[in-house]
C-alpha cells in the first residue's frame, strides 16, 4: 500500500488513533499517510491528552474540505481506518450521509471496493448500533471493536491499546511487530 487514510471522529479512544498512525509511521514503503480529524475528535484528542505523532508522510485534511483528495476515488488511497469510530459516524456512513470528508471519503471507500476498516469504540451496543454495523460490513467494511487482547496480559495502558492499534495494521495486511497468540513477542 502507498497511501492510507486515517480519519479520528468524536468517540473516546483517542489512544488508538495516536497509536495506529505511530503505527503507520513505522512502515517503511508508505508514501502518505492522510489525516482527517472531526471537530469533535480534536476535542477529544485535547481532553485526553493526545497528540498526533509527526512525520513528514502525513498530510493534514480539513474535515470541512470537500474537495480534499480524499473525497475522490482517483486520488487513489488504497484503505482508510477510522479511529476512532463513534456510532454517529457508523451511523451516517450506514446511511451514505456525506456531509463531510470523513463520510465523504468512507463513501468513496465503499463505492470503490476499497478496505474500510472502523474501529468502533462504544458500549453498550444499542440495535440501532448493530443495525447500522451489519449494513456497513454488508458493504464491505471491517468493523474492529477497540476491543483489547487481554491474553496478551498487558502491563500497562499502552501495551493494552496496542494490541488493538497492531490487529488493525494486520488487518490491512502492513507489516507490524506485537504481540501474537501464543504469548509470544516478536
């Protein structure tokens, strides 16, 4: 992959965002990696202390920028995460609301068969919830629950949000280090 898409809505879990385009940073043939923030998700990444990390790969979207490249399938961006995900985020994209660049360019994702994986970061699930996860892994997306390995028996926050921000490079199929089943490090 060249370029991936990361977009960071208002769930908690600021975390995981920081994480995975950390994560990212680390692979060596990415030749960008896209960031789009909500508004909501600054202030959650302000509340709970996180800030992206830098690299020079990373470019910046407003989220209120239509016509960023991401809104467009030519622009060529081989998956998008969003990370966090929060359910009025599942809930517009489910609907194919594109009221934004996030919704904008998970449309695009979908339309173009390309992967989109959701990191979803709530409970309890209400069926609303499950009704619009079902539709949107229907059409293809990946829904991950920031839902911690705890066999990994991590000692520490980061070592436990880890193993979420790893399973979703694994999932894009990017070389990652971390933990694997069998209590093993790599």
């Amino acid at each position: 992959m060249k370029k991936i898409l990361v977009a960071v809505t208002g769930a908690s879990g600021a975390i995981y965002a920081r994480q995975t385009i950390d994560l990212l940073c680390r692979v060596g043939d990415l030749e960008q990696i896209g960031v789009v923030v909500s508004r909501h998700g600054r202030e959650v990444m302000d509340y709970e202390g996180e800030r992206l990390p830098s690299d020079p790969r990373i470019r910046l979207f407003d989220n209120e920028d239509l016509f960023a490249p991401p809104a467009s399938g030519s622009a060529d961006y081989e998956a998008m995460v969003v990370v966090p995900c929060s359910m009025g985020s599942v809930g517009r994209m489910a609907a194919g609301v594109s009221a934004d660049l996030i919704g904008r360019a998970a449309d695009v994702m979908l339309k173009e068969r390309r992967p989109l994986v959701l990191v979803v970061r709530e409970t309890p699930l209400s069926t609303i919830h499950l009704r619009n996860l079902t539709t949107l892994s229907e059409c293809g997306a990946v829904v991950l629950p920031a839902a911690p390995a705890l066999y990994a028996r991590p000692q520490e926050v980061e070592a436990l949000c880890a193993t979420v921000s790893q399973r979703v490079l694994r999932v894009l199929g990017l070389p990652v280090e971390g933990f694997r089943w069998g209590g093993e490090q790599e």
